[in-house]
C-alpha cells in the first residue's frame, strides 16, 4: 500500500449540480480508487456520482504568484457590477 498512488475524491450530491473534493485515499488504480471512495464517501447514499483523480495530475498555482496571476483582472472594469447602471424597474439584483 505504500507504493500506491494518491487519489482526490470529488462527489457529486444528489442535491447538487457540481462535485466537490471530499477527501483522498490510495488506491492501486482508478477502479479501485472509486469502490474505495464509494465505500468510504457514501455510506448514506448520498453521493450519484464520484470522480477520482490521481493527485500527480492536479495542478495548482502558487499563493506566491497570487498577485501577479489575479491583477490583470482588476484592470477590466466591465467586469465589475457597478460599471453597469440598472433600469429602476430591476430590483433586488
């Protein structure tokens, strides 16, 4: 078991429209990974759908190029709500 790879649990809620990490194992392969996931993730039947993913093939950015990776955002306006102004007929928006 020391030899088997990493794997990221997402599930999908029958509540919800999108999955969501829940969690990791090791597993010896996908097929493994997802009855190891179901087994572990969805004792109440709450789960109708798992994806697994090898950990070694998530990447992520680095909180130290946070700065540089979000600003060029800011620089476009429109895409800030209070660019637009809204008919007084809208409300709550």
């Amino acid at each position: 078991m020391n030899n088997w790879p990493l794997w990221e649990v997402f599930l999908r809620s029958r509540q919800g429209l999108h999955h969501k990490h829940v969690g990791s194992l090791h597993a010896a392969d996908e097929k493994m990974a997802i009855e190891n996931a179901r087994d572990v993730y969805t004792r109440r039947s709450e789960g109708v759908s798992i994806w697994v993913v090898e950990s070694k093939h998530i990447h992520a950015s680095s909180p130290d190029e946070s700065e540089a990776l979000y600003d060029p955002a800011n620089d476009k306006v429109y895409r800030h709500p209070t660019f637009y102004d809204l008919p007084d007929e809208i409300k709550h928006m």
